[in-house]
C-alpha cells in the first residue's frame, strides 16, 4: 500500500532516478551486519566494545544509509584516530568491507548465474514491472548507487533489469565522489530538466533529500529487504522526516502507484 504525505502530484514527469540495493536489489541485504562488527572491531581495537560505541556504531550506520561506502569508511578512520588506534587510509577500510560482504553477495550472484535462483528471489516484489510501467509510458530511467560501478552494472543485469535504464552509474573505483549527487545534477543542468518533471525513488533518507533539495518528487521505498514485500517501520518512518511525498513498501500496488504518477500501464 503506497501512503501520501504531500498534495504534490508528479503527473508530468520526463525521467526517475533509482537507487539500487534496498529499492530494487537485495542482494545486499544485511550489508549491515557486516559493516556493524568491522566497525567495532577496529575502533575497540582488540577490546570489548562499550555499550556506548555499540550504540555510536549503531546511530551512525542508521544515519549514513544512502551515502556512497567511502564516506562511511572514512568516517571510521577517524573514529579510529580519536580512540586512540592506528588510523589506516579509508580506503583500507573500505576494501576490508567490500571483502566481507563480497562473501555473502557472490554466493547469491553464482546462483543467479548458474539459474540456481530466479532474478525475483532477490528483487523487490514489484520492482522489475514498476520499471518496465515507467519504461512503456516513455519516462527516462536512471540508477544512481553508492555501490562500486562495475557491481552495480552486473547485478542489474542479473536481475534482468540493467535494459531498462538510460544510464547505470555506480561511484568511481577508489574515487569519493557522490554518485546519486553527479546523475541528479546532470539531469537537472545538463539535460535541463525542471525538478518538477523528475522523480527520486529509494530507501535511504539521503537520496531523498537529495531529490526534495531540487525539487524533486521523491517516492520512498520503506522495503522489508528479508521478506522483499511488506513495510520496516523503521524505514518508513526515516523516508518521512526525509520529506517524502509518497512512501510504499513495495511495487505491487502498481495500480495506485501509476495512478499517483498519472501514466496508464
């Protein structure tokens, strides 16, 4: 069920921007659970993590999701530094982390490859006909993720949906630059496109407010990435203080979703 909190309507839209992992993919679900104990873990540096980093650790992941992973890394390094340990490059980190959620995710990808698994068993529920819905209605879609360029491109072509898109642009080998940021803007001043002809969709409250800072409509996707269909609560309730206009747990009320947009399937 899609839910409104604003009279904007998005009825003359030209392009939508996606993020990828938590909004179509989940093949990184639990990206978390990794993250979480490598953060610990070098800013404890051998010893019991307190109570009060637990919880740091745990505000911090919940606040920088959307970001580009390097951000977050290098956030660590200094955490690092002002516990008093070896601050190592943040890019360090971030291969450290790559590393460890890699393990999870090529076991998925190989069974994806292999037709071991359906692409629906890691997208969510809706997702791949709300794209070919903007798609057949003439809309210009784009993926913008934090993810490294080369991951995203594959895993969007094994979910059976990379054709769908104009363009796919995943951050920079070993380079901090905004990936959602660079695709929002050239859409608004290279492609000219007025914030009220576009739209953001995602699960993170940074891509939101990205969309909602220029004019965007932004549609938040409060997915539940273990069940793929159904509303986090937690979720719902970060996209709204984001300024959402719209939030849904999933795409399988297509119909009321179209609607809302103003495009017949």
């Amino acid at each position: 069920m899609i839910e409104f909190f604003t009279q904007r309507t998005p009825s003359h839209l030209r392009a939508v921007i996606f993020d990828f992992d938590g909004t179509i993919s989940t093949l990184r679900c639990g990206w978390e659970q990794v993250m979480r104990p490598l953060m610990l873990e070098c800013i404890a540096d051998g010893r019991e993590p307190s109570p009060e980093l637990i919880a740091e650790v745990d505000r911090y992941i919940d606040e920088s999701t959307g970001i580009q992973t390097i951000y977050q890394m290098q956030w660590l390094a200094d955490r690092v530094a002002a516990a008093g340990g070896e601050r190592k490059d943040a890019w360090y980190y971030k291969d450290e982390y790559n590393r460890r959620l890699m393990l999870r995710v090529e076991e998925k990808k190989k069974a994806l490859a292999a037709s071991k698994a359906k692409p629906e068993d890691y997208t969510v529920a809706g997702a791949a006909e709300f794209l070919r819905a903007l798609k057949n209605a003439g809309l210009d879609l784009y993926l913008a993720s934090g993810t490294d360029h080369a991951d995203v491109v594959k895993e969007a072509a094994l979910l059976g949906v990379a054709d769908l898109f104009t363009e796919i642009k995943g951050a920079p080998a070993h380079m901090a630059a905004c990936s959602k940021e660079a695709v929002l803007t050239a859409l608004l001043e290279e492609k000219k496109i007025p914030g009220d002809r576009l739209m953001v969709v995602g699960d993170g409250k940074v891509e939101i407010a990205l969309g909602k800072k220029n004019g965007a409509f932004a549609l938040g996707a409060a997915t539940d990435e273990r069940t793929r269909r159904g509303v986090n609560e937690v979720k719902r309730r970060r996209l709204i203080s984001a300024g959402a206009d719209a939030v849904t747990g999933d795409f399988t009320d297509l119909a009321a979703i179209t609607e809302w947009i103003g495009i017949t399937r």
